[in-house]
C-alpha cells in the first residue's frame, strides 16, 4: 500500500515538472514576439454652444414695518411665609462603661539555632579552549544548473 503511493507522489511530481517545461517555452514564445500596434481612436467633433436666454429681473417686494406691542407691568409675585416648626433636642450620647482590658504577657521566641559554616571550595582552573574553530554554517544556497532557464538567445 506504502509503495502504491510513493509510486503515484512520484508520478505525480514528474507531471508537474513536465507541464512546467511547456509553460516556460510558451512564456519564452510570448516574450520573443512583437506586440500588435494599437488601433486609432476616432477623434470627437466638438459642438457648439447653445446660448441661453438672459434671466428675468424681479421687482423687489416692500414688507409693513412689524407692530411693535407693549405688555402690561406685571405683579411682584409675593411668598408666604414659612411656618416654623419646633425640632425636638438632640439625644445625648450615653456614655460607655469603663472597661479595662487585661494585659497580655510578652511572648519570648526561643533563640535562632547557628548557621553551619560552609566549607570553601577550591579554585578550578578549566583548560585552555582548543584552537580548531568549530564548522560555519553556510548562508548561501547553490544554485542547481539543471533548474536554471537556458541563456536567450538574440535574433537580428
């Protein structure tokens, strides 16, 4: 069953490379011929201009002055008077008892135990770095010949 498609992807692949190379000779066909000259536009006549009758004047209408109208004084409006009413007095606060609260005893932590001393540790000195430098990654990728479009050629 592997093989049956490893055999069609394969087949596959071939087809594509195949219709590529067709493609790539008829882009080549279209960039070696010469365009079709472009076809001439028909010039537009121009036409005349059609002269328009002058607008009519209009007489300029007269309005009446605005009457002008004065209104009666009117009367100072009055307030009653606010009724006053009797708040009654504020309560007194009453007082709280005295209570003494008892005081607590001091807590006493027992003394931190002493930190073991840590042993020195002797200096390590490491071996000089070998002097071979390690592979460089290439950055550039070849180019394969068989991939790359044939050179054009140049008819006089």
């Amino acid at each position: 069953m592997a093989a049956s498609k490893n055999w069609f992807a394969l087949s596959l692949i071939i087809a594509l490379a195949m219709s590529s190379v067709n493609l790539s000779d008829a882009a080549r066909q279209l960039l070696d011929t010469t365009p079709p000259p472009r076809p001439t536009v028909p010039t537009i006549p121009s036409l005349p201009k059609p002269t328009l009758p002058p607008l009519p004047t209009l007489p300029k209408p007269t309005l009446p002055p605005l009457p002008i109208t004065q209104l009666p004084p009117l009367p100072k409006p009055t307030l009653p008077p606010m009724p006053t009413t009797q708040l009654p007095p504020l309560p007194t606060v009453p007082t709280l008892p005295n209570t003494q609260i008892p005081s607590l005893p001091k807590p006493t932590l027992p003394p931190l135990p002493s930190m073991p001393t840590i042993p020195t540790v002797p200096k390590v000195t490491l071996p000089p770095l070998p002097a071979t430098l390690l592979p460089t990654i290439p950055t550039t990728i070849p180019t394969i010949p068989a991939l790359s479009p044939p050179p054009s050629t140049t008819s006089p």
